[in-house]
C-alpha cells in the first residue's frame, strides 16, 4: 500500500484534500501501526484525497508540555507549524486524541490555525455523505460492545456521539459501563502518565477501568486512542481474558468488517 506525502504532491503542484497526521503512537508503536493502516484503507477506500508528512512530521509536543516542559514543547510546536504552513495546510485528521486535542486547542496560539478533525469525526462525515458505505449483516452484527472514552476526545472536547454513531453503523449492541461520556474514567495514560512509574496506590487506574468493561459482558472493547488501546490490552492480560475479550480501535472494526 503507497500512501501519499505532501512533499511528493506539493512537487507535482497538488494539495490534497485532508492532511492525515499520524502521530508518534501511529508511526512507531506496533499495535498503533494497525490502526495506521486500517484507516489509511478507508480513506483509500473511500476516495478521500489525502496525504502524510512522513518525515517532516515531528512529535506535536504534547507529552513535554504534559510532564511540563513548555520549552520543548514550544519549540517542536513551531518547527510543526512551520511545516504545515508551508504546504498551506487547512484540513487535519488524526487517529490520537492527544494530537487532536493539541493541534485544535494549543497551536493556534502559536500560530497554528487549522480545521482538526478526530479520525471518528471523519468517518462518521464519511458515513453520513454516503462515502464510507458500512456492510449490512457483517461480523459485528448483534455483538455486545463496550466503548471507552478517551480524556482528551470526551471530556477535554466533548465528542462523545461522532464514535457511537460510527458503533451504530456496525449493528452491534452497545453496552456502556457506568462511568462513560462526561464521567468516563481515565485509561491510566493521560498527563503524561503513560511515560513515567506508577504513583503510589494499591491498583493500576489501567486495571479499574478494565474492570468496568469487563464487568459489561461486552466480547469486544473499541477504543479511539493508541494509548487507551494499550493500557486498555494490558489490562485484559492482566485479568488473562485476551481469549475472550478483542480491543479494537473503530477503523479496525470498520475495515474488518466491510473486508477491506
């Protein structure tokens, strides 16, 4: 599979339609390359005219200003911005709600003004355009699945219904756990906790939230967020139910179920 980058089609005089940033998990993580790629196959798919920064593309800077280093996080921010305002970029989409999150909410102070779109913004667009046509009677047909909110997507940018009306496309059945939506518990990776030791306490937040899910009968557990599926995987090993229990971000179980 060839994926266009900007620097490619900025050469033959194109601009694409949408800007895909992948983001540090997406490019170097191996379980968040999955989801890379199942998105990159809808788009394909879909006909979106897209493209990547490939190597011009530099972390957004969010875990450093997480764990407080503004420095470092001034200083990658704008080296981005540069970039994107080289290629004349309007139009961001991203798997991670962390680089959702920073790039809609903290560029433009920097200088950073652009139309930031989560990846489960996009395919809801997709479905309700008629673009992203989702197969009747698929795999997920009747399946009880549970969804996790992720800080930065819920309650830090209030989406909560773009990933459940994408759920709802699959004809499955949703079962929320109790804490969910505007009261959703953490994965345990936010604030820059995915990169340091646990604080004191007798139980991994990554192992209550687990828990919870668990607790909903739900075979399957979709997530929106390379570090909610990480911590959300270990936990289900944790309680030795990955047998039992699948974690799957939403355009994995889009693409598994339309075949592509």
């Amino acid at each position: 599979m060839r994926i266009p980058v900007m620097a490619d089609l900025a050469a033959e005089g194109k601009k694409p339609e949408v800007l895909f940033w992948v983001g540090c998990a997406g490019s170097y993580d191996a379980r968040a390359q999955k989801v890379t790629l199942a998105f990159c196959k809808i788009l394909e798919a879909c006909g979106v005219d897209y493209a990547i920064l490939g190597k011009e593309e530099s972390c957004t800077g969010d875990p450093a200003r997480r764990a407080g280093n503004e420095f470092i996080f001034q200083m990658v921010a704008l080296q981005n911005i540069e970039v994107l305002n080289l290629y004349e970029v309007k139009k961001i989409v991203t798997t991670c709600p962390h680089c959702f999150n920073v790039l809609k909410n903290e560029y433009p102070d920097l200088g950073g003004h652009y139309e930031v779109m989560h990846h489960t913004q996009f395919l809801q667009s997709l479905i309700e355009e008629g673009r992203l046509k989702v197969k009747e009677g698929g795999v997920f047909e009747g399946k009880a699945i549970t969804y996790h909110d992720s800080c930065y997507l819920g309650r830090a940018n209030e989406v909560y219904e773009a990933p459940r009306r994408v759920l709802e496309a699959l004809d499955n059945e949703l079962v929320e756990m109790p804490r969910c939506k505007s009261n959703g518990l953490c994965c345990g990776a936010g604030g820059a906790q995915m990169w340091k030791e646990d604080e004191p306490g007798d139980k991994r937040i990554n192992i209550e939230r687990t828990e919870e899910a668990l607790q909903t009968g739900a075979s399957l557990i979709a997530a929106n967020c390379p570090f909610c599926l990480t911590m959300l995987s270990d936990g289900v090993k944790a309680k030795d139910k990955q047998d039992e229990v699948l974690v799957f971000d939403l355009a994995e179980l889009i693409v598994q179920n339309n075949g592509l």
